[in-house]
C-alpha cells in the first residue's frame, strides 16, 4: 500500500453507512496545510520518522505508533521532522458516521500514542486491497470494513490508554463480572469492588461509557439470557425461566420482560418455539 486510492461513489452508494473516501501510505508524508480542515473524517498515523502536528493551537509530536483523527472541518497542519516520515491514512464519511463516531466517543480531534499500528495497518491494507477490486459491491464492502476499522481502532486507543476512566475498557471487568454472575443477585456494591472503585463512581463510569446504569446492564443482560433460554430444548416454564435468568419473583420477571421487549415471556415463547 504505496500509494493513494480515492473512491468513486456513486448517489446510492452515497446512502451507505460508512463510505470510504479515500486511502494509501506515504513513505515521505509530505508537508499539509489545511487552515479550514478536512471534508471528512481522517485518520492518520507513524510507522517510521518523526512529524508535527499542529492542531487548537497546539503541537504535536507524532511518531512511531502514534496517530490522530479529526472530524470534518478541523484546521490543522503537519509535517515531517526527520525523513522518511511514513504515514498511513483514511478518509471516510457515511449516513452514520458521526452518530458512530460520537457513540464511540471520539472528539473531534485527538493524538494517541502506544497503538498498535502495525495491527491497524493491516485493517487498512485489507481496505486498500478491497477498494482497488473492480466489483460491483466493492463499496458495500468497503463501507463493512471501514466500520470494522473505527472499532478496532477504538479498542486499540483504549487499550494503549487502559487507565482512562471514559472509556469502556474500564468498566470491562465489571461487566464480566455481571454477566458471569447474572443469575444471583449482585449488588452494586459488588460491582464497584471488582475495579475498587465507589458505587457512586462506577456509576458515573457507566454512564459516561455506555450511557446506562449498572442496573441497567444486568437488567439488560438478565433479559436477554431469558431469551435464550425460553425457546431452549429444555423448554422450561415462565417460572424456571426468570429464577434460570435471575428473577426470584415471576411476576415481575414478567413485567420486566415485557417493558423490555414489548411482549410478555409466553408470547414471546409462542412466536420462537412451536409446541
């Protein structure tokens, strides 16, 4: 992946949830000056050489495994320090995009260091490799993968910052911990324990992070697993179900059951399980 591939993209293809702009490598990043940013999200980072990147009046040092995404319309600038700078980047939009960024909590600029890029080269070779296919759904699947790659590229910034209390990775061994114990009743208490943390701040971690409560996640769980096991092969009654999934009182099993999901657990057996 030497070099730049920009997509044509027809109006339907316009419609698609993630549509890949434009990607490629340098082996000497050239230097750019944007005083009115970007028109779309772009990703950018080091894999040898050192640069500058200036951005809120700030300067950045970027270099190896280092790199900073922007939204739309973020004035910026960067440019070598020592050659060869190399650099690989994406640029994307999409019907989605910013919602997808947002839930992601990406701000509209920021620089990450640690990551494992030669990880998420490998995404974006598997993007350059789709997107110079000549095929008629090569903009679907590049819109697949461009999703694909947002994720992991969230992963991989929360995992080379794993200290940062936004971010999901925080919380994550508290929801193992949830969905390991689901079934008995753990309490708040129990949840904060696991990352030694206070109830009131592990609240405050989920909210930031998945915009739900504690509660809400077990709620959210608990349900789920009931799911799975009302139309298992064991075929379990209303009552098996909600003590099997954590309600030790049927009735609000059922009450729980049919907020959640608009029906109640027997009809919700009739529908995904004949007999």
């Amino acid at each position: 992946m030497k070099k730049a591939v920009f997509s044509m993209v027809t109006e339907e293809e316009r419609k698609l949830p993630f549509v890949l702009e434009s990607i490629g490598s340098r082996t000497n990043q050239e230097h750019i000056v944007r005083p009115d940013g970007y028109p779309n999200f772009h990703w950018l980072h080091c894999t040898s050489g050192t640069g500058t990147l200036i951005v809120g009046n700030r300067e950045y040092l970027i270099n190896p495994n280092t790199g900073f995404f922007f939204f739309p319309g973020i004035p910026h600038e960067y440019f070598a320090l020592t050659e060869p700078w190399e650099t690989y980047w994406i640029t994307f939009s999409g019907h989605t995009a910013m919602y997808t960024v947002e839930i992601l909590k990406f701000k509209p600029y920021g620089v990450y260091t640690n990551l494992d890029t030669a990880f998420l080269g490998s995404l974006l070779k598997e993007i350059y490799n789709e997107a110079v296919v000549s095929s008629p759904f090569r903009a679907f699947t590049c819109s697949h993968l461009v999703y694909r790659f947002i994720v992991e590229l969230r992963n991989c910034i929360d995992t080379s910052a794993s200290g940062h209390r936004n971010y999901p990775v925080r919380i994550q061994p508290v929801i193992s911990f949830i969905e390991s114990n689901y079934n008995k009743t753990p309490s708040l208490e129990d949840m904060a324990a696991v990352i030694g943390v206070t109830t009131r701040h592990l609240c405050r971690l989920f909210k930031q992070s998945l915009n739900i409560t504690p509660f809400d996640y077990l709620t959210g769980y608990r349900i789920k697993k009931a799911k799975e096991i009302l139309i298992s092969e064991s075929n379990p009654t209303i009552k098996e179900a909600a003590e099997m999934s954590g309600y030790h009182n049927t009735s609000y099993f059922c009450s729980v059951f049919k907020e959640k999901e608009g029906l109640t657990p027997l009809e919700f057996k009739r529908i995904h399980k004949s007999g």
